[in-house]
C-alpha cells in the first residue's frame, strides 16, 4: 500500500473520531453517526490494504 493511502485512511479515521466527539459534546445524533461511520470506513479500508499487503508479500516470499 502506497504511503497516500495510508494517511488517507489514518485522517479519515481520525476525522470520524472528532466528529463522534463533537457530536456527543454538543448532543447532535446526526454527527455522532456520520463521525462512527467515517472512522468505520476509514477502518475497513485500512483492513483491505492490508489484505493485499500480506497477499504481496506473500506471493514476492514464493517467487
């Protein structure tokens, strides 16, 4: 995975956490659940990176 990606996925996660934080301080439902469903999406794309990561790294460690 490219280094881009990475802080992609690493600032959308940490978007969703302010926004979730933001959203329980000022009590807004809406913000909450935009905040966990960006850290949600930052995370499962970091999960699909890393799924084909470990797929490269095993297929240079067999050629």
């Amino acid at each position: 995975m490219g280094l881009g990606d990475k802080i992609s996925n690493a600032a959308e996660k940490a978007t969703g956490a302010a926004k979730e934080k933001v959203g329980d301080a000022t009590d807004n439902r809406d913000l909450q659940a935009e905040g966990a469903a960006d850290k949600m999406s930052g995370g499962a794309k970091q999960s699909v990176e890393n799924v084909k990561d470990a797929g490269k790294n095993l297929k240079d460690g067999l050629g």
